[in-house]
C-alpha cells in the first residue's frame, strides 16, 4: 500500500468531545497513516487543548501539530497543513466527523489499483442535530462528477483523498470564501484529472441543522457570485453557469424555513 497521511483542522469553537471522537477514530482505523497533520487554526479552547496534549503524548510518533497564530480560514489552515505533508497520498478527515475503521484501506487500495487516480470521495452520512440520520449522496463515475460540477458539488470534503502532487500543483485550495474545495475540484476537472467517488458511506458527519439558516443571505450569493466567475475561466459554459448562478442564489435568498424544507428533500436522503 502507498503511504498516506491524514491532514485535520481544528479551530477554537470546534466540539472537543467529538473532536477527541474524531482522532480515536483516525487511530483505531485497520491501516494506520504514515502521519497525522493537525492544525490548529488560530487560538484554541483550553477543553481542545487538552484533547490536542493528549494525543501529543499518546500518539507522539505519529501526530504532527502545527499551531497558526491567528485564525487563517479553512482554506489558508488546510494549505498550511499540506506544506508538512510528506506523504504521496492525503486523506482529509473534519475534527467533528466519525471515520469508519475501513475507511483508510477501502480508499488506499483504490489509489493503489488504479496509478492515474487522483481525487476519490465518498458518500457520507450525516447525523442531525434533531436525531434524524440523512445520507448526502455524491455521482460516482467520472462522467456523473464532471456534469453535476456544474450545478453542485460534487464531493463531500470530510470524504476525499488526493494525490499530494496534485494538490500542490494546481496551487492548493483557492481563496474562494465558502466554496475552497469546491473551487479545488473544479481545476482538477479542467485539468482532465482521473476522479471518482465511492457509493459506499465511510463517514459520519455531524450536521447542525441550524448552519442551514446560516446558509443564506447576501454574503453566499458573493461567494456564489465568485464561484460563477472560476467556473466561467475553467469550465466555459458561460450561460449555462450564469443559469445556475441565479437558481443558488435564489435558494440563498428564500426565508429558512423553505430553504431548511429544500435541503430535506432535495439534497439529502433518508
């Protein structure tokens, strides 16, 4: 098996209980990484210190902390850690979400069959906060990826491995506020990139149903209005992405309760 790292963010208002959830399920996987990148993006809670000085302690040979200052964003704390990254292969893994024990070998052994793939995701199933269990389900093939890019993502980014190389090569996670992995995928498929999810769940994430109302309003139609702007210089398609533009915005802009209603039914299943 080709050697893999794991790379992680934590930042201050993130929950250690599911944080210190999230690493033992990093550390009790079947195939172990050669290293764990822990970033730590900005000033931490003393409560998520501890979990971090404990790992620190327990799982020294492997852990690899590396602690920014300030608060440098998703996208700045995600390239900070990919710079320590001595690995061919990077798993990405979230500080609130469950790794299933086969997660790291049913991924590691796809990159190690097939040479020329480069990004490979999951599907992922997402616990509410209400209790109610919801699967966000993502196209497998390369085809199904490349025509649903052009209306959503088309990766869930707590799922997804990459080529190391590739990453770096296409300059990291781009600055694009709330879309910085949407953005990523997007140049690998303009660089015709070998991608691929698997339709098997090998996460659990935990889904606060209230980020669904922060989810709206003038700052996402900006974000949405930037993400518009990458797809017209990678993709073209001009018309067709101006199109999707105007629906996501309108969906940004509906009152909580329809857009909570839409996310239920459209965008993820029982």
């Amino acid at each position: 098996m080709p050697k893999f790292s794991v790379l992680m963010c934590v930042y201050g208002k993130d929950d250690p209980v599911l944080f210190d959830r999230a690493l033992l399920s990093i550390f009790a996987n079947s195939l172990q990484p050669k290293e764990v990148i822990l970033v730590c993006d900005g000033p931490l809670s003393d409560s998520i210190n501890k979990v971090v000085e404990k790992y620190e302690i327990e799982i020294a040979t492997t852990l690899r902390v590396i602690r920014l200052k300030v608060n440098s964003g998703f996208a700045g704390a995600l390239n900070a850690g990919l710079l320590h990254v001595t690995s061919p292969i990077t798993v990405r893994c979230d500080a609130d979400d469950y790794n299933f024990p086969d997660r790291f070998i049913t991924l590691v052994s796809e990159f190690n069959t097939d040479p020329e793939l480069t990004l490979l995701g999951s599907q992922v199933r997402e616990i509410w906060s209400s209790g109610q269990s919801r699967q966000r389900n993502v196209p497998c093939s390369q085809a199904e990826i490349v025509k649903a890019s052009y209306k959503r993502n088309p990766f869930n980014h707590m799922s997804v491995a990459y080529r190391t190389d590739i990453v770096r090569e296409l300059g990291g996670y781009p600055s694009l506020h709330l879309k910085e992995d949407y953005g990523l995928w997007l140049q690998f498929i303009a660089n015709n990139h070998r991608v691929r999810n698997i339709n098997k769940v090998l996460v659990e994430a935990n889904f606060d149903e209230s980020s669904i109302f922060r989810r709206g309003g003038l700052k996402y139609v900006a974000s949405e209005r930037d993400l518009l702007e990458l797809k017209n210089s990678l993709i073209g398609k001009r018309f067709n992405n101006f199109l999707i533009f105007v629906l996501r915005s309108a969906v940004f802009l509906l009152p909580n309760s329809v857009r909570k209603g839409i996310y239920k039914v459209f965008l993820r299943n029982r």
